[in-house]
C-alpha cells in the first residue's frame, strides 16, 4: 500500500503525540512560551528527558526557541501545529 504524503503527516503527528510527556509539553507550550526548567517544574521529567523531546518537536518544526539570556524559551508554531492538525482530519 502506498501512502499519500497527508498520511506520513499524520504518522508524524502521532508519532510525535503519541508520547505522553512530549503530548504534555505540547500542551504546556499551548498555554505559554516556557524555558526548560519551566517544562521540568511543571512535568517532573529530568532536564535531559525534557530537552530530548524538545528536539524532537524543534525537528519536526512545531516548536521554536528564543534565546534570552542563559535561558533558551520554547513556543509553539501555531501554523505548523494547525498543518499536523489538518492531516490528522484528512
């Protein structure tokens, strides 16, 4: 079976997701731009868990940072999340 470039969006989508803490970073970063040690507080995970899954989402092109300091903020791409969105509803 071939697949369409909408169902390996989608596959990304749930790979992504499909990881409980990354989800909960994901919805975390929804709310507010956040640095790791906010996302660390806030899930309990270790800095290198945290930062592991951050990758991930940087990766993927759903999160981007802005270094302020010696703080690196992390923060959703709206239109980028809204894309995974719309090859899940596909």
């Amino acid at each position: 079976m071939l697949m369409s470039p909408e169902d390996s969006v989608a596959e990304a989508a749930v790979g992504l997701f499909g990881d409980p803490l990354r989800a909960r970073i994901v919805r975390l970063l929804a709310t507010e731009q956040m640095c790791t040690c906010h996302l660390i507080e806030h899930t309990g995970a270790r800095q290198t868990t945290v930062s592991h899954h951050l990758r991930l989402l940087r990766q993927a092109g759903l999160v981007e940072t802005e270094p302020r300091g010696r703080y690196t903020y992390y923060r959703l791409r709206p239109e980028a999340v809204a894309s995974a969105a719309d090859g899940l509803r596909d």
